[in-house]
C-alpha cells in the first residue's frame, strides 16, 4: 500500500530535502523517524528538492507500506518524535501508481523580504532596505509568464532534461513593511526561484531594464542573470494533484 504524507518545515538546520553525506536533511530525519515508529525500513520519496535553509509551508512525500496502521495515532507519535521544526499534518491512503513527484500539476513558491530589520525573522526572511520599484518588478515578474525556457535562472551543470517550465503566476506584494513575491509553475529548475529574485530586484533598482530581462532569459546564460537571493526566505507553499 501506498500513502501520502502532508508535512511542513522549517529549514534552517537542514541541508535541503534530499538525504546529503555527513549533513543533516529532512529526508533523513523523517526516514529514521517513519522507520522507528511503524518498525519498518522506510524511505519517503518527496515531491521535490528544497535546498540548504528554504523552509515549506506545504510538502508533500510518500512511502510504501505492506501493512496497515492506525493513522491518527502514528501522526501523533510521530510528533512527538521529531523535532520541533518538523510536523506531520496528515497521511492518507493512495493508489499504488500515485507519486508525490511525478504527479505534481502545480507548485508555488513565496519569497519574503522584510524592509526593516527585525530581530525575530533572521531566519524567515531576507532583512533588504534599499527603495524598490515595485511597479516595474510587477511588469518584469509578468513578462516572465510569456517564456518557458529558464535555462538562464538555472543553477549549471544540473541533471535535467528540459529547462522548459510553465509559469502560471507571478507577482509581489507589499504586506506590512514586507515585500512577499509568489510565483507559480509546473515546475522549477535548482536555484530558478531565488535567481528571478534577484534578477528582479535589480529591476526594481533600475539597474537592469525589461528589455534586458528578456535578452537575459534569450541568452539561456545564467551569468547574465541577477544573483541568488539567500535561501532563508524562501518558502515552498503549495504542491497540487489533479486527484486532491
């Protein structure tokens, strides 16, 4: 039997998702935790990467069980088990052909910037003071709806067989001294979020024009992009599934 597994996290102490050698990763934590708990090896599969410090509001993964348990109990346990910047929202029973990675239709992504240094988001936003044009990153942020290969937003010498990406949505706001920018595609290339970030930030600068967001994009160079914002503020907020 299969089952999925709803989760949110916070990344500040893990080295992204995926299970790393000698660094400590959510996959990790949450396979010893699964395994101890439901005394079976178990080994989740996750519906992405995050990298080093990105944090997610919604994650989803799934594991293969030939046994049944008792779900509200093993969610309890199971929070109280792992650490307090892990938590179990839900777990339910799947097809066996469902994958939390493959059947994504739909991922989006937030990046929180706070304007005014505060003590108690060091880790949950990135502290930027400098004046944005907020208006001309909106008018960058959806010219990017119009394109789909991203190779330039793309961390190099990644293992992909596309850069092609649809980008459904894309825009900031600003929310009580913070500037929120959310975006939603099919998919994302390593590092693509947190390059367009940067790339436009320096719009919103006036260091860079839209007509040259759009020779950067042609280019396919990452090198002509804006540089990667830190990943602390980064937060994967929604994953959705044709059949949820």
């Amino acid at each position: 039997m299969r089952y999925f597994i709803k989760l949110a996290y916070n990344g500040t102490l893990y080295n992204g998702w995926q299970i790393q050698p000698n660094a400590p990763s959510v996959q990790e934590t949450m396979n010893k935790a699964f395994s101890i708990i439901l005394s079976s090896p178990i080994n989740l599969m996750g519906a992405g990467r995050t990298d080093t410090g990105v944090h997610a509001r919604e994650m989803y993964a799934h594991f293969d069980l030939d046994k049944t348990f008792d779900i509200p109990s093993t969610i309890h346990k199971l929070n109280s088990f792992l650490p307090k910047d892990i938590v179990i929202y839900d777990i339910f029973e799947v097809s066996d052909e469902a994958h939390t990675r493959f059947d994504a239709t739909k991922r989006t992504y937030e990046y929180h910037i706070n304007t005014f240094k505060n003590a108690f988001l060091q880790e949950q936003s990135w502290y930027f003071h400098q004046k944005l044009d907020l208006d001309l990153m909106n008018e960058a942020a959806k010219s990017l709806l119009k394109h789909t290969d991203f190779q330039c937003f793309s961390k190099v010498n990644t293992d992909v067989n596309t850069f092609d990406c649809e980008i459904f949505e894309a825009y900031w706001i600003k929310e009580n001294g913070k500037l929120i920018f959310t975006i939603s595609a099919n998919r994302f290339l390593r590092n693509m979020v947190r390059s367009i970030v940067g790339t436009l930030i320096n719009i919103g600068l006036h260091k860079i024009t839209l007509d040259d967001l759009e020779t950067i994009i042609k280019s396919k160079n990452r090198e002509k992009a804006g540089f990667s914002v830190p990943a602390h503020g980064l937060y994967l907020t929604k994953i959705e599934y044709d059949y949820l």
